[in-house]
C-alpha cells in the first residue's frame, strides 16, 4: 500500500511539474547566457580568468586534433595535460576541424542542447521514480553547465550511454554495444558495462556484446604498444604544480587520475550511472538513503579533491 502511495504521489508531482521540461528551459538559459558570455569576452578582450578560461576545453580539443592521429598523445601548447583520450576520438571530433573554430563553437553548443534535452526527455519515460528522475536532472545540470562555459565534450558521452541503455532495453545487444564503445574515448566510461551487471541489465554471457566492438578498436593499441604505453604515461602525468612533496608524490599521482576521471564536468554522465544504480535498489527507504549518500560523496569528493590539487600545492608549492 505504501509503494502504491509513493507512485501515486510521482505521478500527481510529474502532472503538475513537468519535470523535465523545466530543466531543458534551464538548458536554453544556459546556452544563451554561455553564448553571450563569449560574445562579451570577443568584443570586450580581458585578463579576467573568467573570461579567458570561456571556451578554453574546445580550443584545447581543436589543437590536439593538429598533432595528427600517429603523435596523437604528444603534448600541446594550450594544455598542461598532454591528451589522454582513446585514439579513435580523432575520428568523432575531426568534422569539427574542417570549420572555423569561431563557427565549430556555436555548432557545439547547439549539439550539447539538443543531446542533453534529448537524454532529459529519456531518461523521463525509461526510469518511473520522480526523485531518482530529479537527481539525475540536477547532477546532470550542473555538469551541463560547466561543460557548457569550458566547451567540452561531455554531453556526447551521456548521449551515447543513454542510447546504448535504451537500445539494451529494447533488445538490440549490438547496438548497444557500439554506442557503449564510442562512449569510452573517455576510458571512465566502461564503468558503464560492471554497473549493468552489478544491476542485472545484463548477463555475463552477454558482455561480448560490448567487449568485441570495445576490443576491435583497441587493436591498434596491441599493434603499437608504445602508442597504449604513452597514453598510459599521460594518464598519470602531473606537472611541477601539482606534484609538490615527494613523499606524497604516489598519492599525488592517484589523485591526478582520479580527478581525470572524476572532473566536476562529468557529472554530465556519472549522474547517468547513478540513476541506473538507484532504479536497482527496491526499498524507497534505502533509495532515500542511497540518492542522499551519492550527492555528499560526491560533494566532499570535488572539496577534497580541489584542496589536495589546488589549494595545498598554492601554498606548500
């Protein structure tokens, strides 16, 4: 009878707010407001950081582009972190290289709005808990606003892991498969594929359908160990600033991966990996506790990380 209550509840909330809806009008302020925030910053040059950090994950991504696919690990001018995404991102991006950047950027933004109401609007109809379903939403909002003012390529990664989810509720293995596998030019995507089997979305046996298309794209890093190993060196890779005291240089070195993985951007996905997580849990009583337990883990977690990374290093540097 309680679980009945609960849903009648979602229900009544869902008609008289329509949940997503409002959260891709907040999606259409953002975008504008990032846009004007470049136009003001074009027309009006300053040495504000926050002017000039607008934009600057795009910029970034672009001038990877131009070391070609065989130095694609090499380091770039514009970044102090060397590349460290899956070769094959070079394909998914190069279109982006054959307009002008100053073009490319909008085009950006209009596809980051379109995916991102695209998964709201999903997400909405494929998980039935309205709190689960406003987690989600919030967690992926504030990664779509820091993933909007640095410009960065996060939305893609929720767009092809939704696809993939719902393409695996609909029975076609394959092609969930596939999406999985281009969502991983982020490695910290495969969590996606234990979390399906944590949350029996799928079988054991059913995992060659991911690991086949994910291993037929790694062959080149079998072909050429030095390319996996030099993509390996750059995941771990830390600059003078960061690395500050020898002692704590493995920490360090744990921390810089982690926070690669973990950057307060992904939440534009990790939020996606959460709702899976919480449609798994039966007991509202627990999923109360499980949705409260994730946002202060990953509060404390961006405070902490944003101490030992930034903050300890400015002083102790």
């Amino acid at each position: 009878m309680k679980e009945i209550l609960v849903v009648a509840e979602e229900e009544e909330e869902e008609e008289l707010y329509p949940l997503h809806k409002h959260f891709i009008h907040g999606y259409i302020f953002v975008t504008a407001l990032m846009i004007g925030i470049r136009i003001f910053a074009y027309f009006a040059p300053s040495e504000m950081w926050f002017l000039q950090e607008k934009d600057i994950d795009f910029r970034i991504l672009l001038e990877g582009m131009s070391n070609g696919l065989f130095n694609f690990y090499d380091p770039i001018a514009i970044s102090e972190f060397p590349p460290y995404y899956l070769y094959f991102w070079y394909f998914m991006f190069y279109p982006m290289t054959l307009i002008p950047w100053q073009i490319g950027v909008y085009i950006w933004d209009a596809l980051r709005f379109i995916m991102a109401s695209y998964v709201a609007r999903a997400v909405r109809k494929a998980f039935t808990n309205f709190f689960d379903v406003l987690t989600f939403l919030s967690l992926m909002t504030i990664g779509f606003v820091i993933d909007s003012f640095y410009n960065n390529c996060n939305f893609l990664i929720v767009f092809l892991l939704c696809r993939s989810f719902l393409t695996l509720k609909q029975g076609k293995m394959w092609q969930s498969g596939i999406y999985f596998t281009l969502a991983t030019f982020k490695i910290n995507s495969i969590i996606f594929l234990p979390l399906l089997l944590y949350t029996r979305r799928i079988k054991l046996k059913d995992i060659r359908y991911y690991l086949i298309p994910f291993g037929i794209l790694c062959l080149p890093y079998i072909f050429f160990p030095e390319y996996f190993l030099q993509m390996v060196g750059n995941w771990m890779y830390g600059n003078h600033m960061v690395v500050y005291n020898s002692v704590m240089l493995v920490v360090m070195i744990i921390d810089l991966v982690i926070w690669k993985a973990i950057q307060p951007s992904h939440l534009f996905f990790l939020s996606f990996f959460a709702i899976i997580f919480l449609d798994f849990v039966e007991k509202e009583e627990r999923r109360k506790y499980y949705r409260r337990a994730i946002i202060l883990l990953l509060a404390f977690y961006y405070v902490r990380q944003n101490i030992v990374l930034f903050i300890l290093p400015t002083f102790f540097g």
